[in-house]
C-alpha cells in the first residue's frame, strides 16, 4: 500500500515512483509537480535534459516537443543534437541510425498481431528495428534499455549498432523477410533515417515485385508531415501504423511520460 503525498489516501494502485494518487493528479496542480520529481532524477542519472529545452539556438520541429537546443547539446531525446550550430543526430548523420535489430519469425510478439497479414506466414521473419532514444520519459517504460543506450550523449556499441541506410535496407531485402517494425523507444527521433530506409526497401520491392511490410510501433507525436508519411508508407506496402497512447487526462499523461499532455490534447 502506498498512501498519495496530497490527500494521504492508501491505495495498492498508487505508484511509489508517482507519489500521488489519479485523483490528485487530476485536480491538483501541485499533483504533477510532486510526480516530475521522479523523472528529474531519473533522467539526471542518464544525463539526459530534464525538461524539452527551450532556450537553445536551434529548433528541432521533428516532434511535438519542438525542442529549442542548445550548442552541443541533446534534445529531450537524446537523439537530436546540435553539434557546432548543426541540427543532426546522435550518429552525427540523418543517413545513420542507432538501434539493435534482430529477426523475429512469423508469428510475431507484435501488437497488431491479430490482424497482421503476415502472422501466418512460417517459415519468415519480421525484421525488428529496436531504436535507441525517446521523445517521452516513461517512468514504467517496458523497454527501459533503449535509455541506457544512450547514457551520458554516448553510443555504446555493445549495446547496439549504427547502420547507414543502404546497410539497413539490405537487411531488409532478404527473402525471408517480409515485413519490417520499427519500435524501441520511438522511432520519433531517428523517423528521418527511417523514412529513408523504407523508401529504399520499397523501391527495391517494386524492382523486384517482392512484398516487404512497413511498419511502426510509436507514441505517435511525430510532426504531423512526418506522421503523413509514415502512414503513407505503411498504406501502400500494406503495413500497419500503430500508436500508443499513454492516457487520456493531459495530468495523468505528464506524470507517466514527463511530457506535458495539455499540449498534446490541443495539437
């Protein structure tokens, strides 16, 4: 049992890590500040900003966080920097990304998989992008590694790999692979590489009348041209889009994610 720090109500659904209880959480302003506290110490122990900054020299528009960062700096992702007054990557490039990747066979742990045109399909693979970085800062994150990934604005090539597009969609054009997710942490940060990648496999497929999937798995806060697109991709190769969603109250959501939800609610 945990008793909330606001009402003092005890309750086995209260989170530790929260402090606060829902009720709280959605009347209370003090609520989320009181639930920010873990995500501040959080991510000062990855080294990663505590809030999207706001003061820096260059915008990044790639996600609703619109980050303003500062030179040589991270943005909340840990992902998009500003390098000597450039906007790039962590890889130092949009034509590379940071993941680890595996092939997952037919039928997959994905979450679409009740309606996945290729979850009968044994004998092939989903070919797995798991992305380092993350525009949000779950506290309860089921796949909490991609942070560690990136610990202190580092690669760490034990812990994944960094692969050029053309290297990517390589991979991809096996032939026992059919379809392709991106996921991790997001695939928000590291969209422009992806959306590269997918165009080469697809460009490729038509060539050789193949059919290769496009897939996402993300929070779905992507600039919306960027969304446009992913969607797009997933439509004409016959993927699936899937998003999310974290909670519906903008207080509730900040304090699971560390991102503000009443700006999500009105974009």
């Amino acid at each position: 049992m945990t008793k909330c720090k606001l009402c003092g109500h005890e309750s086995e659904e209260i989170s530790k890590s929260i402090g606060v209880c829902v009720n709280c959480l959605r009347k209370d302003k003090q609520a989320v500040k009181t639930a920010m506290e873990s995500h501040f110490k959080w991510r000062e122990l990855m080294g990663l900003p505590p809030e999207p900054p706001k003061n820096g020299e260059l915008q990044c528009k790639i996600c609703v966080n619109e980050c303003k960062i500062p030179r040589d700096s991270s943005g909340y992702c840990g992902i998009i920097w500003n390098k000597g007054g450039r906007l790039t990557t962590i890889t130092g490039t949009f034509d590379k990304g940071y993941f680890h990747w595996y092939l997952d066979p037919h039928p997959t742990n994905c979450v679409a998989e009740p309606v996945c045109p290729e979850r009968e399909h044994y004998g092939f693979y989903n070919l797995a992008v798991f992305f380092a970085g993350c525009n949000l800062n779950c506290l309860f994150c089921q796949n909490i590694h991609h942070k560690y990934m990136i610990k202190e604005g580092r690669i760490d090539m034990g812990e994944g790999v960094v692969l050029s597009t053309n290297e990517l969609a390589n991979i991809a054009m096996q032939r026992r692979v059919t379809c392709v997710c991106y996921f991790g942490g997001d695939p928000t940060p590291h969209s422009i590489y992806a959306l590269k990648v997918s165009r080469k496999i697809l460009k490729r497929t038509e060539e050789s009348k193949r059919i290769k999937r496009i897939c996402w798995e993300t929070n779905g806060l992507e600039n919306p041209r960027i969304m446009k697109e992913m969607a797009e991709l997933s439509l004409k190769s016959g993927g699936i889009l899937k998003i999310d969603w974290k909670a519906y109250t903008p207080r509730v959501y900040q304090a699971l994610t560390g991102i503000n939800g009443k700006k999500l609610s009105k974009g």
